[in-house]
C-alpha cells in the first residue's frame, strides 16, 4: 500500500459544485488578508474548465478590485481571442464579471511569435509589478493551481525538464505531440506565493492525485509534486470523484 501524505490542508466535498463554492471562498479569503496587510493583493489564476465557475462566484464577491492585480499562471501558444487562450477564458469568466480596472490585468502573451521573449518580458512585468518577500523573489499573495491527469500543473509537464527551471520565472515550454507551445510560471515564483489553492474535479484526476499525495515519487514524473516544496499555505479543493470516493 502506498503511503500518503497531503501537503496542506484538504477539503473534500461532494461534487462540483460545492467545490467551486469553497474554492471561492478560499481565494476571497487570501485576497482580503492580503488587501488588509499589505494594501492591494496579486493573484495568479490558471485556465483549464475546472475553476471557471469558482473565478464566476469569485467576481461577486465585495471586494475592492481596484487594489486587485491579476497574473496568469500560464497560457497555450494562442492568439488570444482563440477558443483555447487562458487569457480569453479567464477574462470572460472573471475579468469583465470583476469590472477590475485594465491597468490591474497583466495578461501572458501566449499568441507573441517570439515566446521567449514574451516569458521574458512578463518575467520583468512580475519583478516590477509583484512586491517581494524581504531580499528574495516576487510573492503572489494568491496562486490558482489545477492538476492535470498526467499530473501536470502549470504547464509543467510530466517528463519536461521546465519543471526544473530556476533562474528565471517564466519559462517558454516547447510544444509537444498533443500539446501547444505553451509560457508557465515556474517553480521559483509558485512555491514562493504567500498562499495556494489546488482545485481538482473528476474521477480522472484521482490516479494524478495519488502520485502527488505519494511519499516517494518525482517532479520529473508527476510534476504537480512541486506543491511539496511551496512555503505558503497550500490547501486542495477536491470533489468526491477526484478523491477516488465516487
């Protein structure tokens, strides 16, 4: 029997729907602390299905979006007005629901055609725009993290060596059969946010889980491991069916 550890605090709920719900509140919650203690708060959010309706009943919360900025985790080599941009889908789900000011919107630009030079650019944007931690990297008060059924998160995938990036924060991830080219934060920047939450639905997610919550494994294999190293809070959002419960 494998032996298993959750790195964080986990709640588990009975479906999708209540998932997105706590998950909204989680992220409300870190905005709010960061907007009482620093003054404004920034946030990084991931695309993917799972946690657009979570990013909808995140927009009706009463917050002071002015003090909000917004980063993204990662994006597909896509022009952004393509079906499946991050950018495209976060702004309809959360954006324009927010009516956060355009100034505060810092999106990837995944359609550029150079996009090394886009992660580079948008890792001088976070060093400029994201207070750091005393002497150190730039601290995302939020970050926004799914896992994928290979056990990506980001765009760090399983057997890709981005996932041991660490000299800069946004790296170009080359694109591979059955995937775009895509731009990702890497490790340094995520495990250095002040807060995480893991949003997780579905019963194909559960293998993925598994292999995260494991004692023993790699990043190189399941590369949402990296969650284990993170020295903010980190707290899982998962339905019945992720957890292997139905």
């Amino acid at each position: 029997m494998t032996t298993k550890v959750v790195p964080g605090l986990l709640i588990a709920t009975p479906d999708a729907a209540q998932a997105a719900s706590e998950a909204a509140g989680r992220f409300a919650k870190s905005i709010r602390e960061a907007l009482r203690d620093r003054g404004q708060a920034a946030i990084a959010l991931s695309g993917g299905s799972s946690p657009l309706p979570a990013y909808g009943l995140l927009a009706k919360e009463a917050i002071d979006w002015s003090r909000v900025h917004l980063y993204w985790v990662d994006d597909r080599a896509v022009p952004r007005d393509h079906a499946r941009s991050n950018v495209r889908a976060i702004e309809e789900a959360f954006v324009a629901k927010a009516s956060m000011p355009a100034a505060n919107v810092h999106a990837m630009d995944g359609g550029a055609r150079d996009l090394a030079a886009s992660a580079q650019a948008y890792d001088e944007e976070l060093r400029e725009t994201v207070a750091a931690k005393l002497g150190g990297l730039p601290a995302l008060d939020l970050v926004v993290l799914g896992v994928g059924d290979d056990g990506h998160t980001a765009s760090l995938f399983p057997g890709d060596p981005t996932v041991h990036v660490n000299d800069r924060l946004v790296a170009a991830v080359p694109e591979a059969p059955g995937r775009e080219a895509r731009l990702t934060l890497t490790v340094p920047v995520l495990e250095n946010a002040r807060a995480t939450v893991l949003l997780v639905l579905g019963a194909s997610k559960n293998a993925a889980l598994e292999r995260v919550w494991a004692v023993n494994g790699t990043v190189d294999e399941t590369p949402a491991r990296i969650v284990r190293g993170f020295r903010g809070s980190v707290t899982w959002v998962i339905d019945r069916a992720a957890g292997g419960m139905g």
